[in-house]
C-alpha cells in the first residue's frame, strides 16, 4: 500500500482565545493545516497540524521536506520513515515542535483502515473509554474559573485543570476557589504554564497539597531540570512535566534519569506522532510512572490521542481544552463524550471520523497537492 498522494488545506480561524499577554506582538489565531494522504488503494488518512503563527511555513514543511520523504513509501514502513525523518531533524531541517506527528498520524490512519480495525485496536487495545477532565483557557476572573468548572460537572465532567495567569498568589486563590465551589470530591489540577521561579513553585505546590489537587504540572520551561528535580524532591503533590520537551522519548529519559518529573506528558503532535506517544508512553510504563496525554486543540489529533489512550494502561485522564466546541474543528460530530464524563473510543476503522467539508472549504485560504512521480 503506496502512499501516492498528499493534500493539504490551510485553514485560518479567525479565533483567538489567548489574553493580550499570551498573545503579544504577533497575531496568533488557532489557524491549522489539514493533510489527506491517498494510497495507491485508495485509503484516505488525515490529521492536522498546529499552525497558529506557521500556516505558510508548516505547509512548506509538509510539501518541501517531508512529502518527498513519505511519497512512494509504504505506509506500513512507519519506524522507517520516522527515523529518517528523526535523522533530517538533526542535519538541518529542525523542524518546529509539531512536525511531523501528524505525518505519522495520517500513516497509521490508512494502516489502521486498511486493517479493517479502529486505531486503538490496531495498536492492541488496553480498554476502550478512559474519564475526561476538562482543561481551562486562560481567564482573567476567578468567577470565570469556577462558572466554566461547573458547566463541565454539570455534563458530568468532575475533573479540571485551570490554567492560571499568574502572579502565584492569585493563582492560588483560584485554586482555593475551585476546591471550595466544587467540593472536595472534585478532581482538580493546577497547569500555571512555566511562569514560576523554585521558591513560588514550591509555595504553591504545598498550597495545591493542603487543597488536595491531583497534580501540579508545568510550573517551569522544560529544560530547566535542576529545578524539576528540586521540586520533585521536596513535594508531595505529584510534578508533571515534559509537555513542550523537544527530543522526544529520547529527552524524556533524561527527565526520568534526573527524577525530574512524576508523571510525564506526550501526545502525537508534539511528540512525533503515533509512534513517539507510544515509545514515550512504555518509557514511562517500564519506570511505574503514567505517561499523560496532552491535548492537541485540534479535532483529528484529539481524536488519535484518544486511541493511544485506549492503547495503554498508564494514562488516567483524557484532556478536553476548554471551550471544546471550538477546538474540535474540523471534525464534523462533537467528542463522543457520555454523561458520565467518558470518552468513548470511536469503533469505525481508522481514526473513526469524519470532517466537516463545508467548514473546511469556507475556512481554507490556500491548498497544495504532491504527487508520487514513477
């Protein structure tokens, strides 16, 4: 099965989300680049690519660098293509953070279809649902917090994660604000997004202790693991980290080695697809620490995250970014969530979705086509 073909759409939103401080200078919207790629037998897969502030650059990455690589391969040649594309990385491509998961994604996308099998049990399905919490935007007001944790509980979504704006002393207000509205059966997270020095990160961990919150994930950048270690060593709270780290499976063993993280993150657009989720997730399985999958904000990528989930034992939670009607685009049907707050694993083969064509067309402001020429 030859990968003959791959399309792309870029498609601007015209959504931003982000406050002016997250935003700065230059316009961000939550753009994104969508791929088809065709087989010789005519399996269609698909995936997405983030391109907030990259829509032209990501696109010429896709076509430019990596479409010559992919075309005329076998889709079942995945580890092949993924290490040549590891070893273009390095010899001058440094590709951004979110290339080229989703090339992998796509790949396993027509293997899985072609199989006649949905994704999770293509991979070896551990379980087929897992519990979702939902994970908030930035907010200026505590009231907005505790209003959005609410309507979430209310479709029986009991877990959430608040991403705080900062100073420290106001997020923690927050959090004292979420456990006290919500009750102490919620499942509350903390994310201030790599904002904190040692000494507040400490301070907040023992506040998120005393409230009893289930984790405190990011409070630094990722490549500062004297801190992460620090931390790890004087807290109780379980420290997640290794969301933006690049180098892959190969940088979180070092996280791991250093004792810098308690729970590890990953998902197949940061962390090379299908097939670097995976290593990373039994990296972490073979050291008894849960591997946690990231959000994408993105329809198709959350939708292959969820299959990866369902594919491994050490992942507890699906990540739903909040306001998640605006972040399943393009997918035409909303999350396959119950009203007891699980996600469900789609059962067509493949991803098991399907696009919102019309969407797509109105929001597309360019498209390109490679071809696999004999």
């Amino acid at each position: 099965m030859i990968i003959r073909k791959i399309e792309t759409w870029i498609l601007e939103r015209r959504i931003e989300l982000f406050d002016s401080k997250r935003m700065g200078r230059a316009p961000m919207d939550w753009s994104q680049v969508l791929l088809k790629m065709t087989t010789d037998s005519g399996v269609e897969g698909i995936a997405s690519f983030w391109a907030s502030r990259s829509q032209g650059v990501t696109d010429s990455y896709i076509h430019d660098t990596i479409a010559p690589v992919v075309l005329g391969r076998c889709v079942h040649d995945r580890e092949a293509i993924w290490h040549e594309l590891w070893n273009l990385d390095r010899h001058g491509c440094f590709f951004p953070v979110f290339l080229p998961g989703p090339i992998d994604v796509a790949l396993y996308d027509c293997a899985s279809q072609a199989a006649g099998l949905p994704l999770y049990k293509y991979l070896g399905a551990y379980r087929d649902k897992l519990p979702v919490y939902a994970s908030s935007l930035f907010h200026s007001e505590i009231d907005d917090y505790v209003s959005e944790a609410k309507r979430y509980a209310d479709r029986g979504i009991h877990a959430y994660k608040a991403h705080e704006p900062g100073p420290w002393r106001f997020d923690m207000e927050i959090q004292q604000a979420l456990r006290e509205a919500l009750g102490p059966k919620a499942v509350l997270m903390s994310d201030p997004v790599a904002e904190y020095s040692l000494d507040e990160a400490i301070r907040v961990g023992r506040g998120l202790e005393q409230l009893d919150y289930h984790w405190f994930e990011e409070p630094f950048r990722d490549h500062e693991l004297y801190k992460y270690t620090e931390l790890c060593r004087v807290l109780d709270i379980p420290v997640a980290a290794t969301e933006t780290a690049r180098g892959g499976h190969y940088s979180i063993a070092q996280f791991i080695h250093q004792r810098a993280a308690d729970i590890v993150r990953a998902d197949v657009s940061w962390k090379w697809g299908v097939t670097g989720t995976m290593k990373v997730a039994h990296l972490a399985e073979a050291f008894g620490m849960r591997c946690e999958i990231h959000t994408t904000t993105m329809g198709p990528m959350e939708i292959a995250n969820l299959h990866v989930s369902c594919a491994i034992r050490n992942c507890e939670y699906f990540e739903l970014f909040a306001p998640d009607d605006v972040f399943r685009f393009p997918l035409k049907e909303p999350l396959p969530i119950d009203s007891n707050g699980m996600i469900h694993a789609p059962q067509k083969p493949g991803l098991g979705v399907e696009l919102d064509w019309d969407a797509i067309d109105n929001a597309c402001v360019g498209q390109r086509v490679s071809e696999f020429k004999e």
